[in-house]
C-alpha cells in the first residue's frame, strides 16, 4: 500500500524526482547476529500500560534481496533505553483524550487549499470546493481480482470518515473499544501524545522494539511466517486486495493483544495496523547513514520521496492487516513506508513512548 495525503482524491500526478547521488563508499561492516541489548537496570518507577526497552547496539535495515530499497542497507545503531506502550493506542483510550480535550482530529476538518497547495506542483489549480469535504481513505476490496499497480481500486475517499466512523458515516466503534484508533494523522498522534505525558517514538527505537532482541530475522519472531502453522500477528490471507481469507481470525482490525506479546513484552509490532514515528521519511536513510548518499541539506524537504517530490511524510512502521504475500510484505521489523502528514487511514495507528530522566537518544 502506497497513499499520497489528502489530495489523492484530485488525482494528481506526479513525476519521479531525478536524484544525483556521490559516488558510493564501501559499505559499512554489519554483524547481522549481533544484537547487544543493554543490560543496564530499569528505572525504578513503573508506568502503567509501558514497558521498559532496555537499548542497545543493533542492525537496522536489512541487506536481504527481496526487501525493498528503502529498508536497505542494514547499519548499526544504539539506541538507549525507553518507555513504550504494551499496544497500540485504543479506540478507547482516544476516546478519553477526546472527552477531556474537546480534540477534533484533522479527518473531521474540512480540508483547506492553502495547505493542500504546498504539497503539491507549482501552478496546480485549486479544485471545487464541493471536493474539499472531511473525510478519510478508506479500503474498500473489490469483488474480483484487479491489477495491483492503481491503488484507487480499494481505497476510497469516504466524506464522513474518521476516528468515531471508520467506514463512513453510518459506521461506529461500538464493540471495537479495544481496537486500534485509526484515520490518525500526524498530529493527532502528537496532540494524544502529549496529552498522556508521552512522545511518538523515533524510527530507530520502534524497529529496535519489534526486533525483540534478535537481528537479522526477517520476522519479528523469527524466519517463518508462520511457524507449525501458527499465525502470530494480524495479515492479510489470500489475494489482495479482493480476498482475505481470516485465516488469522481477523479480516479487518482485531483488538489489541490478540496475539502474543515479543520477549519485550510487546503486542502488534507487527500487523493489525500502520504504526506512526516522530521522523521523517527519507526514502535514502539508510543509505546516508552508511555513507552512501550524501546526507540532506538543511534548506531541502526534510522528507525525500523520489515518487513524489513534495511530499510531506512521516514514517510508519510494522505493516497492518491488509499486507499480504502477494502484496506489500510489510509485516517485517525493517518494513519502512511514508505517510502523508495531514492524512489519516483505515489502517494507520500509532503507540506511544515515553523518557526515562535524563535519557539521551545516539546512534552511531
């Protein structure tokens, strides 16, 4: 699954950005058995619904053949340690957040054009304001198999959708109080986070927490995806987009902690749905950490999308429910796609982190 943001709906099209690189270095030296996790005490202090990840030194990325070039090369890193929600936030737990604040989330906003227009090429014109409605990108499978390059085929804008009507006006939450909140944008992450007294967490302190100690393995559990036939996190079974089977017991979101947890105590790193992090996206991260682009100027976008130009992105991370083997095999822990920052989904969410005192994020 690959969305532009909001404007999706105008149909625009948007050449690839031509990107001069320097010439490559060698790249650098990856153990790819290596992960070293610290083995420094927790903090005394307990937080209700976290978890304490303890840090360490590990491979981000990954070198294998059949990922894709934005999760590649793998390169080391450290981390220290963090606080992290056992799950992804809840239909629920936003719903709180909305009672106390009054919040209302970007989905439920009318669209304004001086915003759209900065995303998108000089000189496009502004459209009928009977199209600026709120709404959100919903999936909606077809009935039969369809070509897999024109994602209009089974997302849809859908006037009305949001946090409290996943599907559109005349849909609900009740009964999916312990589901993730989705058509979550950006901001509304942030206002929740800050709300709880946490922050989003960085893209290297997400994937370290969904390796769960191990490097190197394509999953988050290990090199089957499903081992003796077990399912361990929310997919996608059959032929996308048009037939999911439910062999994992779910065709759309299922609750939080309905599979088992990581060895860090984590539920749904991988699946169920899109994860937001607090950094941009860069198609070339990886690539510039280990010396083999040339990093971003200061006065460039901080995001680098060479399919679209102007994108404003942030990452998300952990695959959702709707990637399948014949489609975006995200549910990996190096799995990495850009998300427009104004635009929720029906299968983005998010979970929070939160500093121990005096904690200092590196890499190296």
């Amino acid at each position: 699954m690959k969305l532009s943001n909001r404007f999706i709906i105008f149909s625009i099209g948007i050449s690839p950005l031509i990107y001069g690189c320097q010439e490559k270095k060698e790249a650098q030296k990856i153990d790819e058995d290596k992960m070293v996790v610290s083995e420094s005490p927790a903090p005394s202090e307990k937080i209700e619904g976290m978890v304490w990840i303890p840090g360490g030194e590990f491979v981000m990325g990954t070198n294998e053949t059949e990922a894709y070039a934005a999760e590649k090369p793998a390169v080391n890193l450290k981390v220290d340690g963090y606080w992290m929600d056992t799950h992804e936030v809840t239909n629920a737990e936003f719903q709180k957040f909305v009672e106390e604040t009054g919040y209302i989330t970007v989905a439920e906003r009318k669209p304004e054009w001086e915003d759209l227009k900065k995303q998108l090429p000089p000189g496009t014109p502004k459209p009928d304001e009977s199209v600026l409605v709120a709404g959100s990108m919903v999936f909606s499978p077809p009935p039969y198999k369809v070509p897999l390059q024109d994602i209009s085929l089974w997302w849809v804008w859908v006037n009305g959708a949001n946090w409290k009507h996943p599907e559109g006006p005349d849909s609900d939450i009740e009964g999916r109080e312990n589901h993730p909140v989705v058509h979550i944008s950006y901001e509304d992450a942030e206002a929740y986070a800050k709300w709880a007294g946490k922050r989003l967490p960085s893209e290297i302190e997400w994937e370290f927490a969904a390796r769960g100690g191990m490097n190197g393995k394509r999953f988050a559990w290990g090199d089957e995806l499903t081992p003796n036939g077990q399912y361990l996190a929310n997919t996608f079974q059959g032929n996308f987009p048009n037939e999911n089977l439910g062999n994992d017991g779910f065709v759309g979101t299922s609750p939080v902690k309905s599979y088992a947890p990581n060895t860090f105590g984590l539920y749904d790193m991988i699946g169920n749905v899109w994860e937001l992090t607090g950094d941009w996206y860069d198609a070339l991260k990886y690539a510039r950490l280990a010396g083999q682009a040339p990093k971003l100027d200061k006065d460039m976008n901080p995001c680098y999308n060479p399919d679209n130009p102007f994108a404003m992105e942030r990452v998300i991370k952990g695959g959702s429910y709707l990637c399948a083997e014949n489609y975006c095999i995200n549910y990996r822990p190096s799995a990495r796609q850009g998300q427009a920052f104004d635009s929720g989904t029906s299968n983005v969410g998010f979970r929070c982190v939160k500093d121990p005192e005096q904690k200092t994020l590196s890499m190296n």
